[in-house]
C-alpha cells in the first residue's frame, strides 16, 4: 500500500483547539444520567470540550455490565445541551452507527476488538462512507501494525476523511506492570508512515490503574502526540466497569494543569525544538525496548548454563559462536549496519552471557 491517506487536517474538524494535549474525557461507561451530568458538569468546568461516554460495553466475560445502550444516548444529547460539550462514544456494528447519528453525537470511535476485525471494519466503513462524522481507530489488541493500517484503508477508501487514532496498548505476556504493553515502537512507526494522523493516547487503557497516568501521560506528549483520551467519572470507586484506572474530574484538572507538560521550545525555533525532542523520546523507547530484549536473551542464557551445569557441557562452544556471530555480520549488513559494530556488539552480549552461564556453574561447585 502507499503510505498516504486522503485526509481533513483536525484543525479543520471544529472540536479541538492547540496548544496541546487535546483532551477528550469522560466515563468507561454510561451508567445513569445523573452520573453522565456530573461528570460532564464537573469537566466542563475546566474547559474539556470533547466528552466521551461508552454507551455499549464489549465485555471479556459475559456476565459484567455490558452498557445501558441506545437509552444513554439521550444523557450524551443533555450533556450537549447544556454544557455545550461535543460527544462520542464507541461503535462495532452499522446498527450502533445509525443511533448515533440519529442522536446526533459528534465523533466516533472504534475499539482495538472491533478494529481486529476486517469483516466488521468492511461493515462499518459502508455504513460511515456516506456521513461527515470524525473517527478514531483505536490499536487492535494485538501488535499488529498492517492490521491497524488496513483498518484505516478501509475507513479511508469508504470515504471517511476526518480520520484519526487512538493509541491504547496491545495485549501481551509482557507488560511492564501497565494493564496493557504500551508498544510506544508501533505508534512510532504508524506516526513516521501517516504523519498527517491525528494521534491520540488512551493511557486509561494502557496502565490499567491511575497511578500510571502521569507518567504514561508525558510519554505521549514528549512523543509528539496531540492528545489524549482519559477516563474520568464524578466516583471512580463505584464506577461499573474499569473503576480503578478512572479519574475524577477534580484530579483530571490537576494533572493536567499541573504536571503533564509539553517542552518548550527554549532558545532554538519551534520547529526544530519540536523535532528533536520527539526524535529524542523515540529513541529512549527503542532504548527501553533493547533493555526489555537484553534482559530476555540474559534469562534464556540463565538457563541454558542450568542445563548444561546439569549435563556436564562446557560453558564455550566455539563453533556454535563463531557461526552465530557471522550470521549476525551478515544479517547486519543486509539492515546496512557495519560489520565492526554488529562484532563489536555481539562480542559484548556473547562476553555476559558466558559470565552469566560461568555464575550458574559456580553455584554448583559451591
């Protein structure tokens, strides 16, 4: 595929204004009128223009509260009367898509379960090819960046061209402590493609918890992002569905007024401040993620030494070194890396690995 979208700059959407972050905010889920109207009071009051409420809830298991439905669409319409707030909510099939235009919500979005799957993004493109509505894609649930692409083609060539995504994590056996793995090195990638993407971050969803989402925060502002998507509710505690990574609207206003911050530009040009400083965090992800790679390859090390402590093998093998080592030099050279860095790289990663085998063996005699 080309690496280019037929697309309507957000400047020109009329809901979001710089400087950044752009905010949009509001509960994982419509619960009750009077919860929607003072959530919505209390974010308003702050200045969130874009309130966002999930009115049908796909749920892992069956069983949990799965959404009140088209009836909460009727609070989303209040929440627009009388606060002057713009809205949206989550949509999965055309059904969804034909009550929200019918109440006359503002923006869309689709969830990293829906956006997994062409045959309903196909649906959902026929449906929403005809309307002017803004969407946003979130991730699929898994790392799958063409999957993410394709999703976007689909919107795009139905003739969605208010089109943005949101970025919330991807299910993993590995993530860091955060409900779900950031996978900052995707969106880095989808953003170095389609840099004319509105880009936003669902840190609610990536951290699983409030606690992370400051720091989760900052990450995407620091990466260049215009925004973010945080769930908040006038009583987190009690909230129906994804209570603990909620916040109120009082704490929203403080960490966003007081600790997310977007760099300045300091003594050189905006541009180039801009630039570098995204440059910059991208690589202290890819840094991140080599540290998360090391400490793998360390571990796999760890218990090759435990079999062959087991198995009286001896730590050095070598002939199995010096073919791994000329097949890393080539593979090097195929992603135009030079050859004395790729030896001088593995010799160092070979050198620790043999340290961390000769620890394992030294157990044994000890």
């Amino acid at each position: 595929m080309a690496d280019k979208l037929d697309l309507i700059p957000i400047s020109e959407w009329g809901f979001f204004t710089l400087p950044r972050p752009m905010v949009i905010a509001g509960p994982c889920s419509a619960e009750s009128e009077a919860q929607v109207m003072k959530t919505a009071e209390g974010l308003a009051s702050f200045g969130i223009h874009v309130f966002r409420a999930g009115i049908w809830k796909p749920r892992t298991h069956p069983g949990g509260f799965e959404g009140i439905g088209t009836p909460g669409l009727k609070w989303l319409q209040r929440v627009k009367e009388e606060f002057g707030m713009f809205t949206c909510t989550e949509v999965a099939s055309k059904d969804h898509i034909q009550a929200c235009l019918d109440h006359g919500l503002d923006i869309l979005w689709i969830g990293a379960r829906t956006s997994a799957n062409p045959f309903m993004m196909q649906e959902i493109a026929d449906k929403l090819g005809s309307t002017d509505i803004p969407v946003l894609v979130k991730n699929p649930v898994s790392p799958d960046l063409e999957l993410w692409i394709g999703a976007l083609e689909r919107l795009n060539r139905a003739g969605v061209k208010k089109l943005g995504v949101i970025h919330r994590g991807f299910t993993t056996l590995q993530t860091g402590g955060y409900r779900n793995d950031p996978g900052w090195r995707v969106a880095i990638e989808l953003r170095t493609r389609f840099p004319e993407l509105p880009f936003f971050a669902d840190p609610s969803h990536m951290g699983g918890d409030r606690k992370y989402l400051l720091e989760l925060s900052q990450r995407a502002m620091d990466l260049g992002l215009e925004g973010l998507m945080i769930e908040s509710h006038c009583n987190p505690d009690c909230a129906l569905s994804d209570a603990k990574q909620q916040l109120t609207p009082e704490a929203l206003r403080v960490m966003l007024g007081e600790h997310i911050v977007v760099r300045d530009a300091d003594s050189e040009s905006a541009d180039y401040r801009e630039n570098i400083d995204q440059l910059r965090a991208r690589i202290d992800v890819i840094d991140e993620n080599l540290l998360s790679i090391l400490h793998a390859r360390m571990a796999v090390s760890e218990k090759i030494g435990a079999y062959k402590r087991d198995h009286n093998i001896a730590i050095l093998q070598m002939g199995r070194w010096d073919a791994l080592l000329d097949n890393m030099v080539r593979k090097g050279q195929r992603e135009n890396l030079d050859e004395n860095f790729i030896r001088s790289l593995f010799s160092v990663i070979h050198e620790e690995s043999v340290r961390v085998q000769n620890e394992i063996l030294w157990e044994k005699e000890i």
